[in-house]
C-alpha cells in the first residue's frame, strides 16, 4: 500500500483551481478530493462563513513521476466555487492519507478566491504572511539558543483561530532550506551516509539531490508545519543558503567553487530540488500546460523510468548559462498583483556588467509591474532587500566599483576580500541594477492607473524593519513606496551583527557610507529612504492586509510562553508613508499583544 512521504503542500490557487504538490513512498495515483463548503465563523475548525457555490465535491489524480527513485505528484484541482473554503482528502490508490486518522486538528482545505466580480468592487481582502531564513532544528535540544520557530509558532496559532484572520498566501523569501549550516541530526545522516572517500563536500554540508531531500523532509515533516502548508498556499524563491552561503556573489567566487571537486554534485542537485520542491507549485494550471520541462519529466518519470538525468542535464544548463531559466514568476490575488524576483541564479557575474537580473529578466520584470488598472498593490518579493540601512548600501556601492577596477588592481584585489568577508552582496552590490529596479518602482508608481502602494518585500539580514522611499529628481511617483524586510522565521543574529546593523542607520553612519562613496568615485542613488519602523530582532513574520486601496502592516514575533511559544505583535500601522517610528519593546501601541 502506497504512504505519504512528504506533503501535501497546497501550492497554487485561483478562483476555481488549486494545485497539491505530494511526495509519496511509492508509484501510485494520487487523488485529491474536495468536498462542500464549509459553514458557520468561529475558531479554526469553521470558515469565514462566507462560503459559495455548490455542495458537489471536486476532485483530479495523477500518476506519480520519479526523480532519483523518489515519486512525486503535483495534482491539479479544477472546477471548484470561487470564494468557498473546501475541505480536502489525499487519497493514494484509492486508499485515503491525508488527513491523518488521528490528526485532532483542524481539516486541511482550499480557499478559493473571489469572483472578478468582488475583485474588480474592491471589497476583497487579501491577507499576504512573508519572512526568509528558516534554519531547521527538530527538537528544542538541537537550538535552545535559536528560539522558538515563527513559522511553527504561526501554525499553532492559526489552529485556534477564525479562518477569517488566517494569511490568504504565504510568502517564503528565501532560505527555506540550509545546505551548508545543517542540524545536529543531519550531520549525524550524513556521517552514516557518507564513505569519506576524497572529494566529497564538507562533513556539515550536503553534497547531492539525495541529501537535499533529507533537508526538505526535516523542515517540512514538522507536525506544525505540514499542517500548515497543507492549507495556506505558499509562494517560493530561493536565496544563498538554499544552494551555499554567498552563493554567486562575483565572478572570482564562482571560479572558485567551479574548481573544488563536490561542487558540480552540489549545484546540479541544488537546482534539481528547487525545481521538484518549491519552483514547480510557484506556477499555475496554465503555465503548467505549457511548461515543456515538467512534461518531459513526467514522461521520463513514469513506469520504471527516472526523470534524474533529464533534470541533471537542465541543472547544468542553468549553472552555465543565467538566462536559460526563468525562476521569477507572477501571481494576482484580486486586485494584489506579486511578482517574484530571483536574485541569485540569474546574476552577470562579470566585473564590468554585473547585474542581478539579465536584460531579458528586467524586461520582463517591466512588463509584469506596468500599472494597466488591474491591481489596487503592487508586491515585489526578492530575497535581498532593495533598500538597505544607509552605511551599508553606501559600503556596498563603493566595494563594487572597487571590485570593477576604479582604483586599480591592488584596491580590486583588497575589496573582493572585503566583499566575500562582508557579504557585500545585495541589490546595492550591483549599482545598474538597483536603479534599474527603481526604474521599475518609479514607472509602477506613475500615472492615473497607479497603484495605491508599492511594496518591495525581503528578507535575508536577520532583522525587520520598514523603510520609505521617495525620488530625488524627475518625476515622482504617486504611489507610496515602502521596503518591507522581514527576517528570520528562525535563526540566530549575533549582538556584533545587531549592533552593526543599529548603528547602519544612524546619522555618523550615514557620513562615513558617503565618504566611502565619494572614494569609489559613486554617484548618489536616484532614490531617498528613510526608516520608519524598525530594526525588530528576533525570530518573526510580517503580514500585509489588503482591502481596496488600503493597507495595513503588521509584525509578530514568537517569543516563549506558558503553553507553548505565542506571536507577539511588536508592530501594527497602516501603511502610509512617513507615519510610524521605531516601536520599542513594548510594541508599536506601547504594549505587546499576543495572538
């Protein structure tokens, strides 16, 4: 009898589809079946009580598709009512799986979203959860100094809760999994694992496609987490941690890891996971019609075959050459457009043409932002923040130019130091690109079908904060402008990096980051940001409610309690530039709220 590996993760929904991506122990047919709208408006057991259409189940299957002897499903749903929450049932070979026999806990379901009807009316709210950086430890033994888990925290907490406040999408910014900063219990799998023969990767890092698979099973077998990605739809990107720290941070870098013996193994098995775990549930119904990869490896999976080598071959296309994949994607939630930005595999890596994104990736990221009057927010998820603390965009922006040769040889060959030490490595690091994307925000903003706000959300620095931006020259846009940084879910920061990120935004900072520029011969930034909230630390999640043209923001942190770890809000505004602060302690509203 076919078993349930891994999942189901509910992926992507719509107005009548949603897709449930499954990993199961063996071939079979995997069926997902949802059932009549649920009723009523009370805790977590109960929906919004706004519920439509027909008491008729729904329900698709598949074959499953094997990838290094691991069997795979992603399942697509059609024809289900819009705006209903439907409770849903995996089934494998006919047999049920999924929920399990003695869950105890809420069923998993699908939540529709509205008509265009309600959209286009503008009442539709859209709630969107975001954070980055989620190091996995099974146990509170393995990390008694992490702290609890935002996301396992969240889990519990929505369990109790109306499906009313519950995150219409879950945005996970990057670092889902740690390839080269593993669990005790891991580097106890890899040390059975492993023959020591020369060659290999490092004892604490994986190595293959094998070993990225026992990080997903670790993270996503979590009892609270599989709960939770089982019935809120997740949105994915990669960032450095999910392949290695630094990952294509400059062109000397990558000529290094080309030249150590695990390193192709690494790669090709980085992208390989990425694309079966997180990348393929990023796209819709239709885009999964037409993406040729995901039908061949179908094919090449089915029966007794293994789609393995066929995904090797794309992998390795994808290290060679940045623009032979396209890992960004779009979503539209009503009125709430997101366009999610890959910040690493596509890199130029070369010094006198570095940029994040190819020509062909920042047209298309122009063409998906164009304000036409079909969305009321504009949503840019990218792992590394745009807007950074002052003195390190400034640090960054110098190290560049040095890198590029604009004080000679000697200063290049000192500042590749510096930059690989610093992590000097975000939007700023590569100056073209970061007015190309303020180009993008600009243009987004402008015009009578501009939208109300436009939101750049990140994560990757280990601390959150909230950051406006306005134009110093040309014409302004009317939208307002905010860099949302969320980070981390879970993992440590260390009180020298606390420290060096406070004293970032400070005024001496601030003249010490343009003299910097002024030595590497830099030109000002086209754009101005202030701080307005921030900076929070601790393990936390940020959350965007979306009605109409209005929005609000709030930041929750978990922090232990009796019972159990609680969410604690340490920031709730709405989202209008120049009003807020730092909260302090006590929270925005003077005292912390838990919920």
């Amino acid at each position: 009898m076919a078993g349930l590996r891994l999942g189901p993760l509910l992926r992507h929904v719509g107005t009548t589809t949603a897709t449930v991506w499954v990993e199961t122990d063996r071939p079979c047919e995997v069926e997902v079946v949802c059932g009549a709208p649920l009723d009523g408006g009370g805790t977590g057991d109960d929906s919004s009580g706004g519920s439509s259409g027909s008491g008729n189940a729904a329900s698709a299957s598949c074959r499953t598709w094997r990838v290094a002897g691991h069997h795979y499903a992603l399942v697509v749903v059609p024809g289900l009512p819009p705006g209903s929450v439907l409770p849903y049932r995996v089934l494998l070979d006919g047999a049920p799986v999924w929920p399990p026999a003695d869950a105890g806990h809420p069923p998993s379901t699908v939540r529709t979203l509205p008509d265009d009807s309600g959209a286009v009316r503008g009442d539709a709210t859209v709630r969107v959860a975001f954070g980055s950086c989620r190091w996995t430890t099974p146990g509170a033994a393995d990390s008694p100094s992490v702290g609890p888990d935002a996301l396992d925290t969240l889990a519990a907490h929505l369990a109790r809760s109306p499906r009313r406040e519950w995150p219409d999408v879950l945005l996970l910014l990057g670092d889902q999994v740690y390839a080269d900063e593993v669990s005790p219990g891991t580097r106890r799998y890899l040390a059975g694992r492993r023959t020591g023969s020369p060659g290999e990767a490092p004892a604490d890092q994986v190595a293959d496609y094998e070993e990225y698979t026992h990080l997903y099973h670790e993270s996503w077998l979590d009892p609270g987490i599989r709960r939770l990605l089982s019935t809120v739809p997740s949105c994915m990107i990669f960032d450095d941690h999910d392949v290695i720290d630094d990952w294509n941070t400059s062109e000397a870098w990558l000529a290094g890891m080309r030249g150590t013996p695990w390193w192709r193994e690494r790669i090709l098995g980085g992208f390989a996971s990425y694309w079966v775990h997180q990348h393929l549930g990023n796209l819709s119904p239709a885009e999964l019609e037409t993406d040729k990869l995901y039908a061949e490896v179908r094919a090449a999976g089915a029966g007794d075959g293994d789609a393995y080598p066929l995904l090797r071959e794309f992998a390795a296309r994808a290290e060679a050459d940045p623009g032979a994949m396209r890992w960004s994607y779009r979503r539209d939630f009503g009125r709430v457009r997101l366009v999610m930005v890959d910040s690493r595999a596509g890199r130029i890596l070369e010094e006198d043409g570095r940029r994040i994104l190819g020509e062909d990736g920042m047209e298309w990221l122009r063409e998906q932002c164009t304000p036409d009057g079909s969305f009321d927010h504009l949503l840019i998820g990218t792992s590394l923040p745009w807007l950074l603390p002052h003195a390190v965009h400034d640090a960054e922006t110098w190290n560049a130019a040095l890198c590029a040769g604009r004080r000679g040889p000697r200063w290049a060959r000192l500042s590749e130091r510096i930059r690989r030490a610093g992590d000097l490595e975000h939007w700023a690091a590569f100056p073209e690109s970061f007015e190309a994307l303020a180009g993008v925000v600009a243009r987004a903003g402008r015009g009578p079908e501009a939208p109300a706000s436009v939101c750049v959300l990140s994560g990757d620095v280990h601390h959150a904060y909230v950051a406006d931006a306005r134009w110093r020259k040309g014409e302004r846009p009317g939208s307002a402008v905010f860099q949302l940084t969320c980070s981390p879910v879970h993992n440590s920061v260390p009180a020298a990096i606390r420290l060096g990120f406070r004293l970032g935004w400070s005024r001496p900072a601030r003249w010490a980051g343009r003299a910097l520029r002024r030595h590497g011969h830099g030109a000002a930034p086209s754009v101005a940001w202030r701080r307005s909230a921030g900076p929070f630390f601790g393990n936390q999640l940020m959350t965007l409610t979306l009605t109409g043209r209005a929005a609000r923001l709030r930041l929750q942190q978990a922090r232990p309690a009796p019972g159990g770890p609680r969410l604690v809000t340490v920031l709730d505004r709405a989202l209008t530039p120049g009003v807020g602060g730092a909260a302090g302690p006590g929270g925005a509203a003077g005292t912390p709220r838990t919920g």
